[in-house]
C-alpha cells in the first residue's frame, strides 16, 4: 500500500520548499521528494554561493584598487579562489540546513531520492511508492547543457558550466565566457578578481 499525503511536491528547490511550507501551513499532509540537498540550484550551486564570491571579489577589488583613495595603504595583494570557493560552500551548506530546519518545523516530510510519476498520482522513490490524495506539485527546477552545435559539449575539464566553476581549486588563467546574462557577468567579474584574464562572449548587441 502506498504511503499517503495530501500534497507531495517533487523538487526541493525555492520553488518546491516553499510550496511544501505554504501547504502545511494550510494544514496539508505535505511531503517533498528531493535527490539532492534541500534548498535546490539557488543555495547549493547557483545565487547563495555565487553571490559569496562575488563578496570575495568585491574585496579583492576593493583592496587592489580604491584602498588608497579610502586612506589605507596595502601592500601586494594576493587571491586564493581555493580559499573563496570553501568559504562559500559554508555559507551554502548553511543555508541548505536552514531549509532542513524549516521542513521539520513546518512538519513536511522530505522523501531523499529521485522521484518517478507513476499513474494515479503516485510517485515511486526507489522501491516505495507515495500517493498524494489532492495534488503532486513539479518543481523539478533546470539544470545547465552546452552548446554541441558549435563544438561546446560540457566535459569538466576545459569545458564547464557555472556548476564545475563553483569548485575550482584555483583561478585558471585565462577563461572564456559564453553568454554576458546575469550569471555569465557575475563569473567573469568573480574570476577577474582573482586574476584570471576573460574574455566575455556574447551574441546580442
């Protein structure tokens, strides 16, 4: 017999956590099905930790070029990405458990695994099946793919998405950037800080 909730949301991301929040507090029997860390894209590998090196690099740039205008005088200046990336999946890891805390306060059910639609509203994890008597709600979220028309297939090594950039060790070199939308400016800012030399691409005027 299948485990039943009212509501079960697939996706643990911004969208998915808080749907799963709302509907409790409506009084729902809310679950939520997530096969990666609670909080989704934004926390654990898209705004919350970008946005924790993009401090990092405000700093470096602060320091590098307007500490004298400001009335400090610094000596040489020396980045460490490795150091910036680790301090920013801290701050990630934070957050993750701040989602984590809100389920269990708001009593929703997370279900860790990857969800499968079975007919019926029903969703198979594994071996179990859940059944929500009202709705199950998809918030599945996106996920990055390369350019293979031109030659770009993502392989991780010399070409890799936001995702893989999140965990370099160490600012390469040289960097180029595909796309100057919000998320391509804020790595060439990011790794520009840290001393690498990009070159941001971008087909629109």
């Amino acid at each position: 017999m299948a485990t039943q909730y009212d509501v079960i949301v697939l996706g643990g991301g911004p969208a998915g956590y808080v749907c799963a929040i709302r509907a409790a507090q409506l009084g729902l029997a809310t679950a939520v099905v997530e096969r990666e860390k609670l909080g989704g894209v934004c926390v654990n590998i898209g705004c919350i930790p970008t946005k924790a090196l993009l401090h990092s690099a405000y700093v470096a740039n602060l320091v590098s070029h307007d500490a004298k205008e400001l009335g400090v005088e610094v000596g040489g200046v020396k980045t460490d990405y490795g150091i910036a990336m680790r301090r920013s999946r801290k701050v990630s890891e934070q957050n993750s458990k701040g989602v984590e805390f809100l389920m269990k306060k708001n009593k929703v059910t997370v279900i860790k695994g990857s969800g499968t639609l079975q007919p019926g509203r029903k969703i198979k994890v594994g071996n179990d099946v859940h059944e929500a008597r009202k709705a199950i709600v998809i918030a599945t979220g996106s996920r990055v793919k390369g350019i293979p028309q031109i030659g770009l297939d993502i392989n991780k090594t010399t070409v890799i998405s936001s995702d893989e950039a999140l965990f370099l060790e160490q600012a390469p070199k040289t960097m180029a950037v595909v796309g100057a939308g919000a998320v391509g400016c804020e790595f060439a800012d990011i790794f520009n800080a840290f001393g690498t030399r990009v070159t941001l691409i971008e087909v629109l005027p």
